[in-house]
C-alpha cells in the first residue's frame, strides 16, 4: 500500500479565477457588393487585434485589474 503524502500548507495562495469578456456588434445592412466589400474593409481596421488589445487595456487599467497574459489573432 502507498502512503499518501502530507498536505501542503498555501499561503498567500488565491484559487478564485476571475475573468473579464465583452462583446462589441457592429451590424450593417449593404445593398451591393462593393457596399459589402467596404464594410469588410472597415470591420477589419476598426475591430483588429491591435485596436481589441487596447480596449482591454484601458478597461482593466479603469477597473484596477491586472492583465496576465493576452493571446490575439487577426482573422
């Protein structure tokens, strides 16, 4: 039989996870094709990685949260 190790004692140790999402719409209605290829266009410079990261940034600064890591991707 294996004896089971003693118990660790955590200090300082906070097992609470929190975590802050949001959600941006921008909803267009486009009649053509090159109404539609512009909106592309202007979705892809308003909402891309960059400009989301930085969001998150000043949201987290405004409401004192630290910002462990950051995972992007432009799609």
């Amino acid at each position: 039989m294996v004896k089971p190790l003693p118990r660790l004692r955590l200090q300082g140790f906070n097992n609470l996870t929190k975590a802050l999402s949001f959600n941006i719409y921008d909803v267009c209605y486009a009649r053509t094709e090159e109404e539609r290829q512009r909106y592309i266009e202007y979705i892809d410079e308003e909402y891309n990685a960059d400009r989301l990261t930085q969001i998150l940034t000043d949201v987290a600064e405004i409401i004192g949260a630290n910002i462990l890591n950051v995972a992007r991707q432009d799609y």
